[in-house]
C-alpha cells in the first residue's frame, strides 16, 4: 500500500490504466463492429482490393485502366490528391507571399485592394469558391466543338486545356540524371559561394556558376544527341479533342480555389510576420543605405521567415484536408475514388477506414516534416 | 489526465451500446407508430417534395403503399432522402425500415451487403441522353466523347464494359451531387449524359427546353428497380412485397381508386380475398383484413401510380414500356392472391 503513496508509482499507474482502457475500447469497438456485421451478412475484410475495378477514371497521375484492380484505382485517387495539393500548396504559398507583402505596401490603392482579396477569400466558404469557379470556366468558356485554338495546336475549350505531348524516344532516364545532377551541383556551388561571400565580404559570381551547373548538363545531353523527343499533337475528333496532354476544368477549378484559399492565409501569415520584426530592423537596415525593397529580401524576410513556419504547417494541412472537396466538381481524388469503390463493393467500413488513414498518414508526414524545417529555421536560443 | 480517462470510457460505452437492432421490424414500426422509408434526393418522378412540401413520385407511392398495409393510413410515413453512397448503410443500420430508392438488384448487393430485395416494381435500364444538336443517333457513334455520370457501379462499369466492347474509348466525369451533374450536362462540359432511362426522363424534365435533348435508343443494361429491407426479416419481406403485387393485381384485375368501393360487391373470388371480403388474408401477415382495400382506395393501382408519377401526361412523359401487365406483353405478373 505505501507503494501508492509513492508519487512516480502512481504516475505510471495511472498511466497505464488509462493507455489500458483505451486499448480494451477500441478492441472493443473493434470486435462490435465486426460481430454485428458477421450477424447481418455483410461482407468484411479487404480481399476485395484485388479484385478487378473495371470502373476507368478519366485522370491519372500513375498508369492506370480499368482491368486494374481496386487497390490500384484507390492509389490513382491518392495520387490525385497529392498532385493537386501540392501544386496550390506551392502556387498558393508563391501568391500569398506577394500579396502579403502588398499588404504592407505604402501605396494606400494596393494596401486597401490587397486587403480586399485577403477579407473576399478567407470569409466565404471554399466549396462555394469552387461551385464559383467551375461555373465560370463552364459557362465564359465555349464549348469543344468551338474550341480556342491559342497557338498552333493548343486548344481551350470548356472540356478544358489541351497542349502537345512531350514523348521521349531516347534518353528520358538520362535526362532525368542530368537534371537531378545540375541540381544538386548548383545547390552546394551556390552554398559555397554564400559562405566564401560571407568570410571574404567580396562579391564573387556564384550565381551564375551555379546557373551553369544547373542547365549545363541537360544542354550538352541535348546538344550531343542524347535524347530524341516527339511531340504527340492534339487533333479534334468528333465530339472531343484527342491525345496530347488534357488538362480538365475539374482540375483547373480545384487547384484554382485550393490556391487562391492558401494564398489568403499565408498573405494574413507574411504580413503578421513581417509586423513582427522590430521597427529598429528597418532603421538600421535605411541606415545602412539598403533600399526599401533590399531592405525586406535581405532583413525583414529572412527573419520573418521563422515565426511563420508554424502557422504555415496549419495552412499546409487545411489544403490537404480541403482537397476532398474535390467531390463536389468531379475531380476523381481519394474520396471520388472511394465513394465509386464503396457503392461498387458495398465495403463501406474498409474503403473509409484506407481512406482515414491515408490522410492522417500523410498529415502526419506534412507536420514532420514543417517541424524538421521549422528547427532548422528557427533560432537557436542558449 | 482524469477527463482523458473519462472520456475513454464514454467512449467504451458507446461501442458496447452499439449493438445490432436485430427486432421483428413489424414490430418496431407498429411500436413507433409510423413507417420510416428511404427515398431519393429530390428526383422528379421518383421522389421530389410538391410545392405543399408533401414528398410524392412513384417511389414514395411505394412507400405509402406499405404504410397503408401496415397501419390503414397513407400519412404515417416519414421520407428520408438518402445519398446514393449511404443507401444501403441506412437499411443495414435499421435508420430506415424500407428503402425504395430507384436501387437495382443485383447478384452482389444481396449476396454480401446483408439486404433482402422485395419483387421489382420498375423495370429499367441504363441509357444515353445527348442533346440534338449533336446530330447523333446511336450510342456506339459516342467514342470519344466525355460522359458525366453520378458515382456508383452500375452506371460507371456498364459504361466502361460497353465502350470496352467496343473497342471504343471516352472521357467519364463523376459527379457526386445529381445537381452538380445535370448542370455540367447542361453546360456542355459532357456531350452525353448516362443514367437509368427513368432517371433521364427525370432529368430531361428539368431542362430550360426538353425538346433540345434525346435519349438514344440503345439500353446499355438492366436495371430492375426494387425496394430492398434488411436480410433474415422474412415476415417484412413478406409485407414489402405483396404491398407492391397488390398495386399490380389491382391493375390486372380493372380496381381503381375510384371504382374499389363498388368492387367491393364484385363476384370475383380473387377480388374479393384481395379486399379483404371473403377470407381473412390481412392476419395472417399481421395486417388489417382490410390491407388490400385500403391501398388501393388510398394509393390506386400500379397503373394509376405510374401515370401520376411519370406517365404521358407529367413533364417526364415515360411510357409504359416493359412495364406492364404480363397479360398484354409487359413483365408486371403478381402472384395469385389466394
């Protein structure tokens, strides 16, 4: 008994019951679930992954048709889902820092207009902004039949934007060498250069070296003959234009109203960031005869930078999240894909049991990773 | 520390509570006092709320029918529209006791979903609608074009095996909200529209000008439409599905809402067993005597519920088709009631 009065005792004690009784519920739960499904005939488990889909899915990131099975079509549906949060999680990010900047213009018709994208965005809802969006692109855009031809074989039609092909005939795998090669030289010459900048305080031409070792490879690769393209050209059928590369108004819509959300917040991020930053910063930096603009690239970002990672992370997760409102406009993601699955097999539990825990895997993955920059990042107080 | 131990406790309950509502669902809907159903999300036709707010189409008919059955009374039904991903959870759920909700049978779903289906009450089959402009006359001339459709697999996949068929290839764009797919439809993101053919008549109806668009004449499936109630429930199987043959040996037998008073005094054995005249046939499935009599005086026959909803002379403007008595060629054929 006096071990209870000992206090780390109890701490592990209670401890333990508690991870205890969670365990004992959710095995509960667990064994509910699948006795009262055993009793009511429906099929459980997740054999039903290998059968065939035999459903196509219009878009595809990875190689996809429908002879393949069902676990291949979900993994199209993630593959969808990250595209298309990745990209306006970049796009998003690219405009939210601008129009966070213009927030602090000194010209009162900027400041003011960049206001009213921030305050328009962020208080309607996204999935009224993509009703919006796909609307438009329905209804301002003709149909295919009248499609816009933009340049010599690139068409713009409410079916959406359809571009030439690239295909390699040679050299692809190459190429893709070349072009991690150039990188990676171009990161650790550009580093180099910073650091001899630093020590030395003299100027050097780092920049441009580091441009060359970026493109050189690729151009002598090309320039010597390593790599044979064709373009596959778009021709218009009956009804569709076919082959070359479609990009879909779902897409378009999607990606436009996921960006344009992100951009909202991270411009509200950049500006409180930048506010932040002691007003002693900015006089120190005049008075060393930066202009105002060299001012904010040189001082005031870079320090900015630190406090708005974290909020980011939160940013960064919310689009992910939002992605499956795709449904709404018929851009076959994770949950498009899901739903097809569940209404075909009837597996209702399983299908969103993958799906919960695809996005909760990759949320995962998406805070770690912020959190690993964000200690790079932040500063190293003693 | 104490409110995490808390609530994992609640929750423990909740997963111990949840356990299956295996009760007789006659049971539960007398002692409820009011017939839960499972209908569409506003389809015209089918089920759509009037502008009084009263739920009507053919399906809510059906769901009438069987409340009549069971308590003499058309009104104590309430409508929950379901989501066609869902459908099949709120029956096994017990949320609904019937779901009448333009649902194919098929092999798998009541083979693996723990669903009984009642007998078809609508023969159908998947078709194209495109819009005249289009100048095209037969499915098989749709390759390449983009077909919007609602998610689900007996629109996708008979879409896929046909054009696969075919040799053919197209463009599929799912839509989750019927809404969202008419107006992608009618906005020209897709030249054609694919969809049960009652569902296409449905949405045709709905057009700006029915008359631009066509249904082509090709049925790419069979979809036999039937109420379906959750399996081992025998004695309410029962009830669904002589509530449906009900309206259809009313049909054969010339009962109408309007003439089933007078039917009353028929000579006819068979009508009057189905009106509950001669032979008490009502107990033995624990309904009134009288079940018969009062679907019919409440609801109509198969025929009448068909033209109110859907036939020539509503904006879906369907004919028939398979869907009539078998005696003059169509596939309606009610067991004897006897």
């Amino acid at each position: 008994m006096t071990l209870f009065y000992d206090k780390r005792f109890r701490a592990w004690f209670y401890q333990f019951c508690a991870v205890g009784i969670v365990l004992i519920a959710g095995w509960l739960m667990f064994a509910t679930v699948s006795d009262n499904l055993a009793k009511q005939n429906i099929a459980t488990g997740f054999g039903y992954l290998d059968r065939q889909a035999g459903f196509i899915i219009s878009e595809t990131t990875i190689p996809y048709q429908e002879t393949d099975t069902i676990g291949r079509a979900l993994l199209v549906g993630i593959a969808n889902t990250v595209k298309v949060s990745l990209l306006a999680a970049i796009l998003g990010t690219i405009i939210g820092l601008l129009v966070g900047i213009g927030r602090m213009s000194r010209n009162p018709l900027l400041q003011r207009l960049m206001l009213s994208y921030v305050e328009a965005l962020r208080n309607v809802p996204l999935l009224l902004y993509l009703f919006l969006w796909y609307a438009i692109l329905l209804v301002a855009l003709p149909p295919v039949k009248e499609a816009l031809e933009l340049a010599p074989h690139v068409y713009l039609s409410n079916s959406g934007l359809v571009l030439p092909s690239l295909t390699f005939e040679k050299g692809a795998v190459f190429l893709r060498w070349a072009v991690i090669l150039g990188i990676i030289a171009a990161f650790f010459i550009r580093r180099t250069a910073l650091h001899r900048r630093v020590e030395t305080g003299q100027p050097n031409h780092g920049g441009l070296v580091a441009f060359f070792a970026l493109v050189g490879p690729v151009l002598a690769l090309v320039l010597l003959g390593g790599v044979a393209i064709t373009w596959e050209v778009p021709e218009a059928g009956r009804f569709r234009i076919t082959g070359g590369l479609h990009i879909r108004p779902e897409f378009v819509a999607l990606l436009v109203g996921l960006s344009l959300s992100v951009s909202a917040s991270v411009a509200e991020i950049v500006r409180a960031g930048i506010q932040a930053i002691n007003k002693g910063q900015w006089e120190a930096a005049a008075a060393l005869g930066l202009q105002r603009g060299r001012v904010m690239r040189l001082v005031i970002l870079p320090q900015a930078l630190r406090l708005m990672v974290p909020p980011l992370t939160n940013i960064y997760l919310t689009v992910f999240k939002n992605s499956s409102l795709a449904i709404a406009i018929g851009y076959p993601d994770l949950v498009m894909v899901s739903n097809t699955v569940m209404n075909q097999t009837g597996q209702a539990i399983e299908t969103i049991a993958i799906f919960m825990a695809v996005y909760l895997g990759l949320s995962v993955a998406i805070s770690l990773f912020m959190n690993w920059y964000n200690g790079r990042v932040a500063l190293t107080e003693r | 520390m104490k409110k995490s131990v808390l609530t994992v406790a609640g929750v423990a309950a909740l997963g111990a509570m949840a356990v299956s509502a295996g009760a007789a669902t006659l049971d539960t809907v007398k002692g409820r006092g009011k017939l839960i159903c499972g209908v569409s999300l506003a389809t015209p036709g089918f089920a759509a709320p009037d502008d009084k707010g009263r739920m009507t189409g053919f399906d809510a008919d059906i769901c009438r029918s069987i409340a009549v059955a069971v308590f003499g009374d058309g009104d104590k039904v309430d409508f929950v529209p379901t989501n066609i991903n869902t459908r099949f959870q709120a029956v096994q759920s017990g949320e609904v006791d019937v779901l009448s909700r333009q649902t194919t049978l098929t092999y798998t779903r009541e083979a693996s979903l723990g669903l009984d289906f009642g007998p078809t009450v609508f023969y159908d089959g998947q078709g194209l609608m495109v819009a005249k402009s289009l100048g095209v006359a037969s499915a098989k001339e749709l390759q390449d074009a983009a077909i919007c459709t609602l998610p689900g697999t007996t629109t996708a996949q008979n879409l896929s095996d046909f054009f696969r068929t075919l040799g053919a290839k197209f463009e599929l764009v799912v839509f989750e909200s019927p809404d969202e797919n008419r107006a992608a439809f009618f906005g020209g993101r897709c030249q054609a529209i694919s969809s049960d053919r009652s569902d296409l008549a449905s949405i045709r109806a709905v057009a700006n000008n029915p008359d631009d668009y066509i249904l082509l004449p090709e049925t790419i499936s069979k979809e036999p439409l039937a109420p379906a109630v959750r399996q081992n429930d025998s004695a309410w199987r029962d009830i669904v599905s002589w509530s449906v043959w009900m309206l259809m040996a009313a049909e054969e037998k010339g009962i109408t809402q309007a003439n089933v008073d007078e039917k009353l005094k028929s000579e006819d054995p068979e009508i009057q067993r189905m009106l509950g005249v001669t032979d008490e046939l009502g107990p033995m499935l624990g309904l009134d005597k009288k079940w018969g009599y009062n679907i019919i005086k409440s609801v109509g026959n198969y025929g009448e519920v068909f033209e109110r909803n859907m036939g020539q002379g509503t904006r879906l403007g369907m004919t028939r088709g398979p869907n009539t008595q078998w005696n003059a060629g169509g596939l309606l054929y009610a067991p004897p009631i006897r």
